[in-house]
C-alpha cells in the first residue's frame, strides 16, 4: 500500500468514527430531551412510559460512553481511578501481547503441524516447473546480480582474488602434482608414444642432407684442430672432406638403423631402460626433497614473474567485463542457464518422492530450530516495538480499529437500557394494580 493509499483508508476511518461518536451523541441527547419533555408534560399515562424509557435509554447510554472513553482516556480529562487503561497498561499489554503471539502463533508444535501440512517440497516442485516463473525468477537473479556489480569494492575483490591466487599457487605441490600427470601417462603408456614421436623426429632430422654435411663439416674441423699432422698426411693420399662425408653418412645410416630397431621393437633395450629413468623420475618427483625443491623454485619464479602478477591482478577485470556483458543482455547466457536450471529443479521435485521427502525434512528440522531460536526474540521485539509507541499514537489506532464497533456498545447501551426501563415500569405497574 502507498502512502497516499494509506493516508486516504486512514482518513476515511477517521470520518466513519467521527460519524458514528456524532450519532451516539445525538441518541443521547434524544433521550434526554424526551426524559425533560415526559416530566414536563406530568409524566402520567404514555407519558409515563416515555419517561421510563428515556430515563433507563439515558442512564444506560451515559454508562457506556463512560466504559468506552475510559478505555483510551480519562473521561472528561478528570482522572478517575481506573480510567484510560490502555495507555496506563501500555507496558503490561506490551508484554502479555508479545506472549500471546508467542504462545498461540510461534508454538512449534502448531507450526510444524502446519508447515507438514503445507508440503513446501511438492508446492516448490510444481511452482519451478511452470516456465514463466524460472524465467521470472532468472532475470530477477540476472537484474539483481547487474546491480550487486556496481556496488561491490573493486579494490577489495582485486586484492582477495591475488591473495586467493597467491595463496593456492603457495600451497601448490608443483613436484607432486607433475610426478600425478606423468605417472598418468605411464598408466596410459603414452611416456611410449612421446618416445616413438621423438625418435622419429630425430630419424627424419638424421635423413636430411643438410645435416650430414653438418655433420661432415664438423668431423674434419675437430679433426684438423686435434690431429694436425695426421689430416695433413692424409691429405696426400685422399681427400679429408670425401672421408668425411663418408664417415658422416655411415654415422647418420647406422643410427638411422638403430632408430628404426627401436621403433620395431618393444622390448628394445633402449625402451626397458627409457621405462625405468621414466618411473624412477615420477618416484622422486614424489619423494625427492631436493627434486620437489627445484621444482618449488620454478614455481616460485614464474609466480614472481611480473607478466604472471599483472595477470593475477586483472583477473577481476576480465571476469566483471564478461559478466557485464552477459548480464546486461536479455538473453544471458547466464540467466538462461539458471532458468534452465530451475525448470529442471522443478521437474525433478515434483517426479521424484524420496527428493521431496528429503527437502520436506531439511525444512522442518530448519524450521524448528528457527523457531526455537526466534520464539523468545519475537515476544521480546513485539514487547519492545509496543512499549516504544508514543501512547497518543498508540490511542489513535487502537481507536481507529476497534472505535466503531465501540461506538455500536454506546447505541445498544441506549436502546437495551430503554427496554430495560420499559420493563421495570411495567412490573410496577403490575405490583400496583
């Protein structure tokens, strides 16, 4: 409700009160203006009647008026003992309301009797499963999620992302956690693999022209430098660089040989002992002090390297950026991915009993340690927030909702008080015949 609403239902509350205090007033000034006019007309015969009337309709709707006035105030600002009880009980009423709701509103017996009832786990399942409200409920998250963006200390979510990084990276085992990937491959035997793809990649290395002549080139230049004298002798007899060639050619065509052994052959010599540098390895990488060390050192160096730490501090731009992006589109990515969500929550509930069962009791065990918990505080802030109230207020609407059934008391007094005094007129009329 607006105010402007309020303030309308409050002023016509208040016209519709002052109405019917106006008609009360006026049905007891009638019965005193007939009570005068029956005594001043001798009071005999009708009159008689009407004087009883009016005289019992007057004393009755006086009563009352003094009952209803002394309710919220003290009747005609005299301070009769025992008038304005409300606002001079405002602290006792105070606290036997907050005990009255927490006695007969917040019994836990009563509601978890309720809340069972309630089935929350069935009602949720067939509220998600309906389309339009996981969609409403998605871009209400979307909406709110745009908004949380803007008010969050981007400083403060920078330094807790770098402290976050830095602090995993820290307590990274980097030895044990490269010893886990290469033990995975041994299982896998693609240690193997790696092996046939290095050694044919030498083999096609070895077969080019250009490195036998490398090759060549290098022998004569040891050659010349360590053995002088014997290249020079045999350059008398043959040509040093044409032995050379040759010697680089049978080189690279025995290992060439060798190399295809190798990839024939499983059980090659060279694999056995490939396969146990490559197990021992993965062993110390687990349990190596001085291995895990080097490797802590690595690690401790690439996570000092300036490119890794302004990389580490922008993550939170890059992260905001591609959430803004998503979420400021009608179509998000993100928001479609939790209505899906939802719906599939929703269908999932209502199908399967045993999931319902389960929710329905989280539910109530959280329900009853909730109550438990606010019972007490509920009672104490309903006493409070009362006892806080200004008493005029207080009056004000207190008056406001219960004034006109009130006033209806002071119309009744008056006409049963008639009655009543038509009654006792006639009984003496009776006890005098």
């Amino acid at each position: 409700m607006t105010d402007a609403s309020r303030t309308q239902t409050l002023a016509a509350r208040r016209a519709e009160l002052r109405r019917m205090k106006i008609g009360a007033a006026a049905l007891l000034a009638l019965m005193v203006a007939g009570l005068i006019l029956a005594h001043a007309m001798g009071g005999q015969g009708g009159w008689a009647w009407l004087r009883a009337f009016c005289e019992a309709a007057t004393v009755g709707a006086l009563a009352d008026w003094f009952a209803v006035v002394a309710l919220f105030r003290h009747p005609l600002g005299i301070p009769v003992p025992h008038t304005a009880i409300i606002p001079s009980n405002k602290d006792r009423l105070a606290d036997k309301l907050g005990v009255f709701v927490r006695d007969h509103f917040l019994e836990p017996g009563i509601l978890m009797a309720r809340i069972q009832a309630f089935d929350p786990a069935a009602r949720l399942g067939q509220w998600l499963a309906v389309p339009d409200n996981t969609r409403r409920l998605a871009q209400g998250a979307r909406q709110a999620a745009l908004q949380s963006l803007e008010l969050l200390d981007e400083v403060a979510v920078r330094r807790a992302i770098h402290g976050f990084v830095m602090g995993r990276l820290h307590r990274w085992n980097a030895a044990a956690t490269a010893g886990d990937v290469l033990g995975l491959l041994t299982r896998d035997g693609r240690h193997q693999e790696l092996l046939d793809a290095a050694l044919e990649r030498m083999a096609q290395y070895l077969g080019k022209e250009e490195i036998r002549q490398r090759v060549s080139a290098l022998l004569v230049k040891h050659a010349s430098r360590e053995w002088p004298r014997l290249v020079g002798a045999v350059e008398l007899v043959s040509s040093v660089d044409d032995i050379a060639d040759r010697l680089a050619d049978r080189m690279s065509r025995a290992l060439l040989e060798e190399l295809r052994d190798v990839l024939s052959a499983p059980e090659h010599p060279l694999r056995q002992e490939y396969e146990a540098w490559f197990a021992d390895y993965v062993t110390r990488l687990r349990d190596d002090p001085d291995l895990a060390h080097q490797a802590e050192a690595i690690k401790q160096r690439l996570m000092d390297h300036p490119d890794v730490q302004e990389y580490v501090r922008g993550l939170w731009d890059d992260i905001q950026d591609a959430l803004r992006r998503d979420l400021m589109r009608e179509d998000s990515v993100l928001a479609r991915h939790l209505d899906d969500v939802l719906l599939a929550l929703g269908r999932k509930v209502s199908e399967d009993a045993s999931l319902r069962d389960a929710i329905n009791a989280h539910v109530m065990a959280n329900a009853e340690t909730l109550t438990e918990d606010l019972r007490e505080e509920a009672s104490a802030h309903i006493a409070r927030t009362v006892k806080a109230w200004d008493e005029r207020k207080l009056v004000d609407e207190l008056e406001l909702s219960v004034g006109r059934d009130l006033q209806y008391i002071r119309y009744n007094g008056t006409l049963v008080g008639g009655l009543i005094g038509l009654a006792l007129h006639a009984l003496v009329l009776a006890a005098s015949a």
